[in-house]
C-alpha cells in the first residue's frame, strides 16, 4: 500500500528552493560584474577573475562535499553550505579590492555554492527517486530558471536604487534566514530514514523493480577507484569541462553582451531572466522526455537547439532587430536548461551506490574548472577582439562536446547492461 504523502516531495521542494537561490545568486554576479566594473575601473578580464577565483574553489572542493555528504548527509550539509553563501555574500558587501572579494565571494561563497549545488542535490534525489529520476532532477532544476528570472532583475534593481553593497547584504540575508532552518529542519537522506521507498512505492514494488528492472538491473555498489579506471567517468570529466565552460561564459558575460550591442542595463537583465523564466518549463520538459526517449536521444536534440541559440548571439550586433534578441533567449533558454537532468541521470544511471555523493564530487571538478575558465576566457577574448563573437564561438564548440560525450557514456552503458543480461 502506497503512503498517502511520499516525502520525496518534501525534498524536492528543498531542493527547488536552494536552486532558486544559488542559481540566483550565480546568475546575478553578471549583474555585480557590471557595477563593479564602473566603480573599480578594473578591466573585463580582471572583473571576471572575482567569478572564476569562485568557480575554481568550486571544483576543488567538490571532492569534500561529496565526501561530507556521504558521511554527514544533507541535513547537516546544506545548512552549512547555506550559512556559508549568506556569509560571503554579506562580508562581499564589505569588499574595496579584488583580494577582498577573491576571499568572500571567490572562497566563503564558493564553499556554500558546493554544498548546495549540483553534487548534494543529484546525490540526494538519486536516493529518493529511481525510476522518475531525470524528471525529479529536472522539477528541482527548475529552481535554476526561476532564481535567474526573479533574482537577476531584481538585483539589478536593487542595485539602482540601494548600491551594489547593500544588494549583497539583502541577498545574502536570504539565505541566511530560509534556507539555512529550513534545510536543517526537513532534510532527510534517504526514503526509509521516514520509512518509505524511492519514488514513493510500496515494498513489493520498490524490490520488484530493483529485480526486474532493465534501465538498473544490477544496482552496483560502485567504489571511487572503480569509477575512476572507468570509461564513462573520464568521458563525463570532459565532457563537464566543456559544460561548465559553456554555461559561465554565457552566464557571466551575457547580460554584459546585451549592454554592449545597445540594450539597457535593466533591459539586459530582464533578457537573461527570462532565459531563466524559459529554463522553469524546459527543464522539467527535457528530464520527462529523457525518462521516456532516452538520454542520448533527447540531449542530442537538445544541444542542436543550443547551437542554434548561441549561433544568434554570435551574430547580434550593435542595431540587431528585436526579434533577433527574443530569438536567441528562446533558442538557448529552451536548449541548455537539458544539461543539468541529463548529467545528473546519467551519472545517477551508472554510478549507482552508497558512494555516489563522493562520485559525484570528483565528476563536478572538471565542472567547476570549465566554469571558471569559462568565465575568464570571455572576458580576456573581449579585452583583445572589442565583442563577444570569438567568445560565443568557444562556447559552440563545447556544447557539442558536451554532447558528444553523453552519446558516448550512454552506448558504453548500453551496452554493459547488454552484456549482463
């Protein structure tokens, strides 16, 4: 017999919700990235190394968070990690150099952004649900389009009227009064620490499944070195590379791209919000499909999309038609939000076992390493060519390896399942 509320949503809301604020908050720096150029006169390379000092102490200290949350798990975890981003965001507020905000928000603020991130999140909904896994990491995903939609305007606004200090602090208080009780209150691990079973099934189904299912037939208990002499951990480490790289050079530099072909400062951040608006439906859309088509199938269209998406922002120039600007934020909304389910699911479809979050930790390196030479990159190829095109170029280029690299995990694991049956 079913039980009547599968807590499995509960933990999805919690992870919606610190979805919403730490894609808002990494969403938003474009925003700072802007304000803090006119007020230090620093350069768009140097503005940009205050984003990637965070991406980089990101990646190295994935390997903890998963460690901490195989050991400690998510209920002490991600308070923490929340305390940390309200922390750094407030002492940024502070910051009159580079080195200040290298230390708060490229080290205090990175450390809670891992905690709180990619790895704790899929780890976790990777316990609570199995057979809807792609669509559950793609309902908690959505938080990622809606932090980027409300807290990026937002803050730019905020920022008009309050100063780019007094936003960090207001931000920062966000997390520090919701997410951190609210994840030390509600969190749990797993589905039996409150006596129920993935996806909300009763007994006889969760092990009728766990023995006759084709997608996870065997449910290994996969170690750390196993994954790491595998195939599919170096392919999903390049192919990471490539994501991360792709996804904050845009991140970072898209609003400022927008400003620099004519738009407003407001109006560029009401652009990339609503990519984020966008991200909400497709998200969700891509992990429901991936459950259904398959995840090569389903991410090979959808990086065709984001190609698309990116080829419009590499032609938009100062005087481009509106409908230019609509085309580019539809294309590349709907596209890229497929790579946070899909990666999750795969990840979760191979690595399987009581070392997943450890696993996890190690994959999210190279994602945090892209990111952080995505971020400067853009910005160091702006300073020597005056536009964005050689840049959005790059960023083509990775999503197809992006891509690539799951076509290529995904037939690797095909046809090991094949071989065991």
């Amino acid at each position: 017999m079913r039980p009547k509320f599968f807590y499995g949503y509960v933990i999805l809301a919690l992870c919606f919700a610190n979805m919403v604020v730490m894609r808002g908050v990494n969403g938003a720096f474009g925003v700072y990235y802007i304000a803090l150029l006119e007020e230090f006169a620093w350069s768009r390379s140097d503005g940009a190394t205050v984003a990637s000092a965070n991406f980089f102490v990101y990646a190295v200290a994935a390997p903890l968070v998963g460690l901490a949350f195989d050991r400690f798990g998510p209920r002490l975890l991600m308070p923490l990690g929340a305390l940390l981003v309200g922390a750094g965001l407030v002492l940024s507020s502070f910051a009159n150099s580079l080195a200040s905000l290298y230390l708060s928000y490229g080290i205090v603020t990175a450390l809670g952004q891992g905690a709180l991130s990619f790895v704790g999140h899929n780890a976790l909904i990777s316990f609570w649900f199995v057979r809807r896994r792609a669509t559950a990491i793609g309902i908690a995903s959505m938080g990622q389009g809606l932090g980027a939609l409300v807290m990026v305007p937002v803050t730019q606004l905020l920022i008009d009227r309050i100063g780019w200090r007094w936003t960090f602090i207001v931000t920062g208080s966000l997390s520090l009064f919701i997410l951190v009780p609210a994840n030390a209150l509600f969190q749990r691990r797993y589905p039996q620490d409150v006596g129920q079973y993935p996806d909300g099934d009763d007994a006889q189904t969760a092990l009728s499944f766990s023995r006759h299912s084709t997608k996870h037939p065997d449910q290994r208990d996969w170690t750390l070195g196993e994954a790491v002499r595998s195939f599919p951990f170096w392919c999903i480490t390049v192919g990471h590379l490539a994501l991360g790289t792709a996804l904050f050079m845009i991140n970072t530099h898209a609003i400022a791209h927008f400003v620099a072909v004519g738009h407003e400062k407001l109006a560029a951040s009401f652009y990339f919000g609503l990519m984020g608006f966008i991200r909400i439906g497709a998200t969700i859309l891509w992990g429901s499909i991936s459950d259904r088509l398959g995840r090569s199938t389903t991410y090979g269209v959808a990086i065709f999309v984001t190609a698309l998406g990116v080829a419009c922002m590499i032609v938009m120039t100062a005087g481009a038609p509106i409908w230019l600007v609509y085309l580019t934020i539809v294309l590349y909304g709907v596209g890229h939000s497929a790579g946070n389910p899909t990666y999750g699911a795969v990840i979760g479809d191979i690595f399987s076992g009581h070392k997943i979050g450890l696993i996890f930790g190690f994959l999210e390196i190279s994602f945090g390493l892209g990111s952080a030479f995505g971020s400067w990159i853009g910005g160091y190829l702006f300073d020597v060519t005056g536009t964005y095109a050689s840049s959005f170029a790059v960023c083509l280029l990775c999503f197809i390896i992006s891509g690539l690299a799951i076509h290529a995990c995904v037939r690797w694991h095909t046809r090991q399942m094949e071989a065991g049956n």
